[in-house]
C-alpha cells in the first residue's frame, strides 16, 4: 500500500482578514477538490518528511490543519478522518526553498523533473495567483 497526497491550493486577498477560497483545479471521484499529484516520496520528504528515507531536510515541520481552511479543503480533510496524516500548509516562499535541481539519489534525474505535476497543479497556479495580486498557500496531507 502507498502514501499519497490530497492538497489545495487556496488564495485569498491580500486584505489581513479576507477568507480563503480553493482554487478549484481538480475534483476526485465524489466531487471533493483536490490536486492530482503523482506519488512522490523525494518530494513528500521535502515538504512534511513523510516517507523519507533518504534523511532529507522538511522546508518546514508539519503545521497541521489551520484552523482557517477553506470549507472545500475542510471537507476533504473531514472525509479522510482518522486515515489523513502529517497535515500542513506551505506558502509560495518556502516552496521555493526546495532544491528543484538536486539530482535524486544515483539518478540524473532532477527533483523538479520528476515533480512535473506538482508544479503543474501547485506550483504554477500558485505563482499565477500571486502575479495577480493575491496571496497563496498549498494545504495538504497523506494518507496511507
């Protein structure tokens, strides 16, 4: 059995207490948002140590659920219960502190390479956001 991630990229207004709302990219099979992100524990490392075996440094540590999630990623999160794990959220910032061009293991493969869907789906509409004028985040987590 593998891991895999369920994330949403969420935005809001750059005001201090604006909401913020899931930018709807992907549905699953019941209509719950989320991003279709191909299993990736090089890149589950780097962003909440999760499966990590090759001892690679978090961009940061876990932060759990905030508690002002948008209600689409608060319903993903209610449906997966007790099964969600590792919880957090990360901002466009601290993605970008990620080293993208390391090479996996014995591999000349980059990490950007081989996380082609992750900038697809995260990534880019994160900093398409942002250049219009809003702020970002991903929330996520993983399940087993």
């Amino acid at each position: 059995m593998g891991c895999n991630i369920h994330a949403v990229v969420e935005y809001r207004e750059k005001k201090l207490r604006s909401e913020w709302n899931a930018l709807r990219k992907d549905t699953d099979e019941d209509g719950r948002v989320t991003a279709h992100i191909e299993r990736n524990y090089w890149l589950y490392a780097y962003l909440a140590g999760v499966r990590n075996y090759a001892n690679l440094e978090p961009v940061v540590k876990p932060r759990g659920v905030s508690a002002n999630v948008s209600p689409e990623y608060r319903a993903l999160v209610d449906y997966h219960g007790t099964d969600g794990h590792t919880h957090s959220v990360l901002y466009l910032e601290e993605l970008r502190r990620i080293p993208w061009d390391s090479t996996l293991g014995e591999s000349s493969q980059t990490l950007k390479s081989y996380s082609a869907g992750f900038w697809r789906d995260i990534i880019t509409p994160m900093e398409e956001k942002e250049a219009a004028g809003f702020h970002t985040r991903v929330v996520f987590f993983f399940d087993n």
